[in-house]
C-alpha cells in the first residue's frame, strides 16, 4: 500500500472532501493541536478567541485562524462556522459549549465535559442531533485497535484482570504550576480527571466492559492552593471490578519523576495476556504460555479496524498527532453526515468519565470506602 493510499484510506489531504469552517476557544497547547488537526483534517480554520478582548489579534496568530474575536458571543454572531473546538480551562468547558450548541454549532470540547454530572448530563440532551465529541484520542492508535480486535474475538480466553497506571511528572516539584491546580479552573478532581479518565476510557473500550465498583485512595503531594483554596489531587490509586466480573488495579500520577506521558495497561487472560504502552504505541505485547511476541504496527498483518488508522508504512512511527488528526478526520465525517465511524467517543463517553472521576472523589473522601459507579 503507497504513501497515497494510505492517507486516502484515512481521511488525509488527498481525501475529497468539502471544506468545514471551524473556529478554536482556548489557544495554548491543546488549541494549538486541536487546529494543526483540523488542518490535516481539510477543515479551514477561520476563528479564535482570545482570554481578554485585546488578545483577539495574537489568539488568531497561536493557532493560524483567519480571525480573531474579543468574546465567544462575537464569534457566534459572525463567524459561520460548523464546528467549535472548546480548549478552555475545565471549568468554562460547560457554558462555552452550551453556548455553542444553542447556536446550532456541532462541537468537540475537551475532558473533563463538564465538572460536574449534572452539567454533562444537560450537555448530552442538550447535543441533540448535531455531533458532540470528546477527545479520548488513544482510542486512534492502531495497536488500540488491534487489541480491541483480538480481544473481541476471544483471544484472551477469560479476561480476569488488568493492572496500569497514567504517569506524568510535570507537576513533581513544587515550584511547578499550572492553572489546572487551581480547583476554580479545573474542578475538584486535577489527576484523576485530566488524565485518569483516559485510562478508564481506553480500558472499557478495548474491553467492551465497564467499571461497575471501585475503592480509591488519592494524595496531595505538593500544597499549591490557588484560586477557592482547595487543593486537588496529584495522585489516584485505585481498585475496581467489572460488571463480568474483571479485577482492576490503576495508578494515576503528575508527580512521577521520569515518566512523561506513560498510559499503560495489561489486561490478563486465561489464554493470552495483551500489554499496550502509550510510550511505545508502534507495539502491542502478546503473552501465551508457550511464548510471548510482539506485534508491531504493519498494515500488512493488522485487523482492518487497526490497519485503517494507520498512516505511514511500517517503520515509519505514529504517535500522539497522528491519533488526534485521526480523531478530528472522523468527527468532520460524522458533520459531513457520512458514516459514523466506529468508535467515535461522544458526549455520552465524557458524561461516563466525569460519573467515574465523581465516584472516585467519593470513595477518596470516604477513606477508600466501595462505591458503585452510575450507569
């Protein structure tokens, strides 16, 4: 399969397609990726928003829009767009997307939802038919799909257990800051919520269970109070089980010194054990009795679900922009009223993980007390 195919074969420049206007609030990093995604994706993007009406000119500049605007109101009034990318602080992430959705924009707002279920609950009926996606983009990894694949097919025998963790240091000292330790910005949960409720969802979608009971213990290591006061979490531990029956171990953490960025999950079977690291994504580790290999991402031998992510011959490595501009391309084909493509994490997805985060926060409070997790 050529260069071409390949990008064709997934949403790439040499896809025809029409032509979305989509506008970005919130300019740092993730807004910064959000457009470099939209633009592989062949969307044009034509507004920003600024943090204060005087940055309107540099909030366009940071993420290459045709124009900036002082407010999210003034954007919504003129800029005709068909999709809002929301990249706000936690906190804002409700008001500005239903804002955005009263004005019959499709959006895709980034984890936490909400902060709250009730407010991601109003979000999801509030969505209606226009598409509404949360990026849990480790779903697009092709070794994500293909372990998906060979779990559904039965390959692990009976699932009994997963261990893994989500491990960071960029908060692991304590003159590092950030406004996400800031509980009036980024909510009452920051670990857990930031990058637990990536694991929890990649772990039920490859899966195909779901988290029913869990027992949590979290830590603050590092007092860096701002804003309310009251300082969240740097640290999550946490059991659970499955509705089938699975035992689950997970560590979440921003104080571990040498990990970057480390989603990594083994999931346990009778037959074949699967292990996936987000540090490694080109590798999906298999274990048997007889042997343990490990496969590696080739078009040529994966599942068609996997292969069709791939975006360069073997060899040639993937990672996290590859799975965001993965994410975006199959948003834009549901706004183009295409196929839903599978596995699109919507609305629906970010309520589930703000009830998990929730539930977490309870059992914490209660001394690591068992809760069940909400449907």
């Amino acid at each position: 399969m050529s260069v071409t195919d390949l990008l064709r074969a997934s949403g790439g420049p040499e896809s025809e397609q029409p032509t979305l206007r989509v506008a970005v609030v919130g300019v740092g990093f993730m807004g910064q990726v959000h457009a470099e995604a939209a633009r592989r994706a062949g969307a044009r993007v034509v507004a920003a928003v600024a943090s204060r009406p005087e940055g309107a000119v540099t909030a366009a500049r940071a993420v290459g829009a045709d124009e900036g605007y002082p407010d999210l109101a003034a954007l919504l009034d003129d800029a005709e767009i068909d999709v809002l990318h929301v990249c706000t602080p936690n906190a804002s992430h409700a008001p500005v997307t239903a804002a955005a959705l009263a004005a019959g924009v499709h959006v895709i707002c980034e984890k936490p939802l909400a902060t709250g279920s009730a407010e991601a609950v109003a979000l999801v009926e509030t969505a209606g038919d226009r598409v509404a996606a949360v990026p849990f983009v480790y779903r697009f990894h092709p070794m994500v799909r293909e372990l998906r694949a060979r779990l559904a097919a039965g390959e692990a025998g009976v699932v009994a257990s997963v261990t893994g963790g989500y491990l960071q240091d960029w908060l692991s000292r304590p003159s590092d800051d950030d406004w996400r330790v800031d509980g009036a910005l980024g909510g009452p949960s920051r670990a857990f919520a930031d990058i637990g409720s990536h694991w929890c969802d990649l772990f039920e979608f490859v899966t195909g269970d779901r988290i029913a009971h869990l027992s949590a213990r979290t830590a603050v290591v590092h007092e860096r109070a701002r804003g309310n006061g009251k300082p969240t979490e740097d640290l999550a531990s946490v059991h659970f089980t499955t509705s089938a029956g699975m035992v689950g171990t997970l560590v979440v953490s921003q104080v571990a010194a040498g990990r970057k960025n480390r989603l990594h999950l083994e999931i346990s079977g009778t037959e074949a054990s699967f292990g996936f690291d987000q540090e490694d994504p080109e590798r999906l580790w298999v274990g048997r009795r007889e042997g343990s290999q490990t496969l590696l991402r080739d078009p040529g031998t994966l599942h068609p679900s996997a292969a069709r992510y791939v975006r360069l011959p073997a060899g040639h490595a993937q990672g996290y922009q590859d799975c965001f501009d993965a994410f975006v391309a199959d948003t834009y084909r549901a706004v183009r009223g295409e196929d839903a493509p599978d596995g699109l994490p919507t609305f629906a997805d970010g309520l589930r993980a703000v009830r998990i985060t929730e539930t977490v926060l309870a059992s914490a409070a209660a001394d690591g007390a068992w809760r069940e997790v909400p449907a």
